[in-house]
C-alpha cells in the first residue's frame, strides 16, 4: 500500500505502509539512509523485525528516492527533516 504525500511546497515523497497498518495502534515510521529507499536492506529487516512483533510499518521514501524524480530543484539531506515531521504528524 503505497501512498503520495504532497507536501506545502508543491513537491512529494512516498510513504509506503505494511498490511493491515491502519487498524494496529502499535506503529512505527522507518525512514532510509543516504542513497537508499524503502526497497534497501536495512529498510526491510527493521520492517521485518517490527512486523514480527506486531507493529504496523510505514516506510518513508524521500524525496527523489522512490523512483521518480522532484517537482523542484533540491533534494533531501541529513538535516533536511520536513518531509518527516509531515508525516508523522499525519499518522497522530
């Protein structure tokens, strides 16, 4: 279950979520590493390991990560954390 978020300034990241993620109260938002996305390595065990204690998933792609590249010029950072504080406050 893959979903686009739109963010404030016109661009977007992809925010994909583990089966039944809407109904558990028990979540967590996984976020990737420079260079990587929600389809990496480490993404995918932390997700398995979470999902495996009964927590729902939701694996934040950045910016230009999942594929396809930015609406605006600019891309995302260590320090860039808008994207993520957008959806956390979504899933409250």
């Amino acid at each position: 279950n893959i979903e686009r978020i739109i963010t404030p300034d016109g661009d977007f990241f992809d925010v994909e979520y583990s089966n039944g993620f809407e109904i558990l109260d028990a979540i967590v938002v996984i976020s990737h590493g420079l260079e990587s996305n929600s389809k990496g390595e480490l993404v995918t065990n932390f997700a398995q390991a979470f999902l495996s204690k009964g927590f729902g998933c939701s694996l934040v792609n950045y910016r230009g990560c999942s594929g396809e590249p930015n609406r605006r010029l600019g891309a995302y950072h260590l320090g860039f954390t808008t994207d993520l504080k957008q959806i956390t406050s979504l899933l409250k």
